[in-house]
C-alpha cells in the first residue's frame, strides 16, 4: 500500500490531537486528501485508515474507533499497541507527574462511580514516592491532563477520557484485578459509565448508549445474562448525557 503525503498529514494531525469524533475524522480526511492532491473518496475513510494503520504498526500505533460512553458517537482515537506502560505520557510527563497520574488512576478504578474528586487527588500531592507536588503545580497539572485529552473533569470530579481508555486498556486489563475492570456485556469494551443488572448476584454491566441500542428491539427488556428484567431506569449519567442530547 502507497502511503501519500495525505496520509502522513492525517497521522501528524492525529498525533497532536490524539482522538477525534467521526465527522472531525470525515473532515479531516477530505481536507488531507485536498490539500495534497490526492484522490478523494467521501465513503472511503476505513480504506483511508488501513492504509495509515499500515503504516503506524512500525511505531506501535493504531487508528483505533470506538463508541463513546456518553453518547454512543464513534470516536477516532490514536493507540499505543506497544506495551503495558504508560508510554505515550511518558514522553510528556515527568516521573512525579505520571506517578500522582497512575495513582489517580487507582482511586478512579476503585470507585463505584469511575470518578475522583479533585480534593482527593490533591491530597495525594504531598505524599508522591517520586518527588512531592505543591497543590497548586498539582492543580496545573490536572489542568493539563484535561487539555491533553487523558482526563475529563466535571464539577471537580475527574474520570479517564475515551481517548485515555482506548490507549490505556491493556495497561488497565493488566494492572487492575477483575473486580476493578469492568466490562460492557454487549460490545466487551471496558465500561466506565454503565448500567447495572438488578439481580445482586449477577454482575453484568452494560454501556447507557449499548443498553439503548440493545434492548431498543426488544420488547421486554431482559438481562443478556441471567435474564432478569432489566431495571428501566438509567442512571444518572445517562440521563444527563441524554438530556444534553435533546438540547
Ligand atoms: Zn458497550
Ligand atoms: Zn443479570
């Protein structure tokens, strides 16, 4: 496969911006394809992208899609497919930033609701192995994180971004127990925002835009495993994420 200079534009745009929805991705291949002379084909993104992916596997990187959490749109995300570590940070980041990262990692996989709160990762500034943080270079530092792309914050809680989540799942498949990684019945993605089953016993957990579209055909609303009616309401995330829509 030719890699045209098209394609390396649509690689280093995607460097710098990590990830990007589907219509950004659209546009972004019509004008890499323009600006370069290049043939265009509107419908041919995915053929677009196979020939990058081509070309990113000698670096250890992938295009990767995925549905977001909030709203089910897909993402274009750029991953790592290297290795276990949080190599993409690593060249971003000093040791004691990346280590107060990891740990906020740990609080956010631990909680119920994939969230940290912001007074709960500054209070671990002063106590970093490496070397501490101040409050305020700790708060600069999460600015930044949200800026980057690797954590959203709302209302002072912070939780992983998509993009973080679709470069980071093997580093979370392989750091955090099963308990702590949770996964949506219906696409196996990790689920950070998802919705429960109202059996106590049965642990299956499923995406808010998965749960929509799964049981949308349904006419009873069952649990994919263990068959239990489905509880038919959704949590508040969901909710929030769908008011939002209808605005
Ligand atoms: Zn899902
Ligand atoms: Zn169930």
């Amino acid at each position: 496969m030719v890699l045209g200079e098209g394609h390396q534009r649509f690689i280093q745009t995607m460097m710098i911006r990590g990830i990007v929805n589907e219509q950004e991705a659209k546009t972004l291949h019509q004008h890499c394809c323009e600006v370069h002379k290049e043939h265009y084909v509107a419908d041919k993104l995915e053929e677009f992208i196979q020939v990058v992916n081509s070309k990113l596997e000698a670096l250890n990187m992938q295009i990767r899609t995925r549905a977001s959490e909030d709203n089910g749109m897909t993402c274009y995300a750029l991953v790592n497919t290297a290795n276990n570590e949080l190599t993409r940070m690593s060249s971003d980041y000093a040791d004691n930033e990346l280590e107060l990262f990891r740990r906020t990692m740990d609080l956010i996989m631990s909680s119920d609701d994939s969230t940290a709160s912001s007074t709960d990762i500054l209070n671990m500034a002063d106590s970093l192995q490496t070397r501490k943080l101040t409050k305020s270079a700790a708060e600069c530092l999460l600015k930044r994180m949200v800026s980057d792309n690797w954590l959203v914050e709302k209302q002072g809680d912070y939780s992983l971004s998509t993009r973080c989540v679709m470069d980071m799942e093997p580093y979370i498949r392989t750091m955090y127990d099963e308990e702590q990684v949770k996964v949506c019945a219906v696409c196996h993605c990790l689920a950070f925002k998802y919705q429960i089953c109202a059996n106590p016993l049965c642990t299956v957990k499923i995406h808010n835009p998965c749960a929509e579209k799964y049981f949308k055909k349904k006419a009873v609303q069952r649990c994919p495993g263990c068959s239990e009616l489905w509880p038919n309401k959704v949590r508040a995330e969901c909710r929030q994420s769908l008011s939002q829509r209808q605005r």
